[in-house]
C-alpha cells in the first residue's frame, strides 16, 4: 500500500473526527440546575447553546456520548439548501407555503453560518461551491425537470445544464449557486472553546433518561444525576422523551460514505445523484 493510500485507512472512520480533536468533559454527577438544557450535542445542540449563551441565557448541555460523534461526525459536510429532489415533493405534499419556508430556513441556516465565520474569523476550510443535482437515466432527468419548475415556483435560484464537468455521462443537471462546504468539526471546535469562554457547563457521557414535569420545572433524569430546568431542547435527533408516538415513526437508516484521495483534482462544486433518494444518502463528490 502507498503512502498515499495508507493515509486514509480502512480504520478511519470519519476524516473530520480524526483530523481534529475535540477537547473532553466529565460526566454529570449528583444534581445541577439550569434555565435551558439542551440535550445532543451535534451541530443542532452546540449551535443552540450557543446561541442561547450568547444572548445571556443559562444554559447546559450534555451528550450521551461524546460530543459531535453522532450523525455530526460523519457528514458529506455540505451546508446547502440542495437536498436532493425534495422541492416538487415538498410542494406536493405540504403545499407551497411550507415548501418556501423550508428553503427559506435553510437559506438562513447557510447564512448565518457564513456571517459567523466570517465576523469571527473561523478558520474551518468554509468556501462556497455550487450544489448540482445531476441525472444518469432517462426517468431521473425527468424528475430534475420537475424539481427546476417547483425551484420557478418557489423563486429559488437554479440552472437546468445538460453539460457537468463529471468524469461520466450525465442526462442533465440542475446548479444552485452559493452553497458552502466546510470542516464541520473544525467549526463546532471554535463553538465549543466560546461556549466554554461563556463558562456554558457542558456533560458528555451523560445519558438523558426521561423527563419529569413539575409545576413550575422540568427535572431531566441523567444515568448518574438530575438537572432541574425550566425548558430542555431536544436536540438528539431522535426524541428520547416521547409524547407524540415518535417511536412508531422512527426506523434504522444506515448510510455509508467513501473518502478518496484522487491522483487529479476534483472539478468544483458539491455533486449529488438524483437517483438517491435521499440527499443523506451521499454520492456526492
Ligand atoms: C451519511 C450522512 C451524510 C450527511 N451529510 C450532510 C451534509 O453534508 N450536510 C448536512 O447539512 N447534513 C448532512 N447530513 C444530515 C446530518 O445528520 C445533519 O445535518 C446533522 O449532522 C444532524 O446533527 P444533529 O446535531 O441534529 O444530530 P447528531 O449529530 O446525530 O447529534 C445528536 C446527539 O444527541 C446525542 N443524544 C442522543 N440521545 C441522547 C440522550 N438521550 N441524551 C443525551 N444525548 C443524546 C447523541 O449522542 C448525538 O451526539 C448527513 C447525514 C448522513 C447520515
């Protein structure tokens, strides 16, 4: 095996968990209060609290596990409001109101990540790339087609092509200018050393069990302890406290990413096959 192709071995697991390290905190023991505890601390949980904080909320956030080693960890690391063939469904199934504010939401979520980054000086690997949706079959194309008119309806900026710098045969493609990509654990790093600035208490291997409603509190029982609170966002991106049958709509997904090093350099732009269902479902290059 070359040196090369040594360095990403069949034992890395995500290339930004092993290119950057995250500092390590104590699990909860015994009791604690706060006003907000958020629960999760993937890119949703860490972003909240710090949010929160920085707008002078008392807030604590823990983990199960380790902090971004869930889905965070493992990501295609697009920020992009591109997620596959989701606008004409979305249009179909939810009406176009909501369909505009999903793309709106995530138009801002791409928006307030760039400002940060840029009014804080981050220094995370962000460029902005352009998100392209291509098609390999006559149906797919299709379904781009389609996707481009919800895009008209919705007033969202793209292009129909038929001419990708792919190294293989594409039917047609559509463009959506000004994405981004970034090293998203290069960026929660920068998050995590403000929140511990903020002197944010934060937990890891620490486990929410349930939560007990109280007249005038929320007490969140933990493996070890218990952290009274006013509110608790949820943010483990499955909920762990159910109250509106959740678990009857939840079922295992697995998806699986390669990372390769190319002898060329790769075109620009973040690619993605209309053919998966699902934008989570990488083919992304
Ligand atoms: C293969 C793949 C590629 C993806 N690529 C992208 C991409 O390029 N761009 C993009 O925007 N999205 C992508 N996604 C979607 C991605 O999942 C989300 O964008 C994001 O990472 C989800 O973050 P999260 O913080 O909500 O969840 P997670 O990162 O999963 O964090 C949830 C956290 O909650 C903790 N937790 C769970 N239960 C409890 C509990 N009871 N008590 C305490 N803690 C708990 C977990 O330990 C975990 O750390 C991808 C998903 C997959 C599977």
């Amino acid at each position: 095996m070359t040196e090369k192709q040594n360095r990403f071995s069949e034992e890395t697991l995500s290339i930004w968990r092993d290119t950057v390290h995250l500092p390590a905190f104590s699990p909860l023991k015994g009791a604690c209060a706060t006003d907000v505890l958020v629960v999760g601390a993937g890119i949703t949980g860490i972003t909240t609290a710090y949010m929160l904080a920085k707008r002078g909320v008392q807030v604590t956030l823990i983990d199960a596990s380790k902090l971004a080693s869930g889905t965070t960890g493992y990501t295609t690391a697009k920020i992009s409001a591109q997620h596959g063939l989701i606008y004409d469904h979305l249009i179909r199934s939810m009406g176009e109101e909501k369909a505009a504010l999903y793309y709106q939401a995530n138009k801002e979520g791409l928006h307030w990540i760039g400002n940060h980054i840029k009014e804080n000086d981050l220094h995370c690997d962000f460029n902005m790339q352009p998100s392209i949706l291509y098609a390999t079959s006559d149906k797919e194309a299709q379904d781009i087609e389609k996707e481009k008119k919800a895009y008209d309806q919705l007033g969202i900026l793209g292009t129909l092509t038929d001419s990708v710098p792919l190294p293989f045969a594409v039917k047609n493609a559509l463009i959506m200018p000004g994405q981004a990509q970034f090293h998203p654990l290069m960026y929660l790093h920068e998050l995590i050393a403000e929140l511990v600035k903020m002197n944010v208490p934060i937990y890891e291997e620490t486990l929410a069990e349930t939560i007990e409603e109280k007249e005038t509190e929320r007490q969140v029982k933990t493996k070890n302890g218990s952290i009274s609170c006013q509110h608790v966002l949820i943010c483990s991106h499955f909920p762990f406290y159910d109250y509106r049958f959740y678990f009857a709509r939840m079922f295992p997904e697995r998806s699986y990413l390669l990372a390769c090093e190319t002898d060329g350099a790769l075109p620009d732009g973040m690619y993605l096959s209309a053919g998966i269902r699902n934008a989570r479902f990488a083919g992304c290059i």
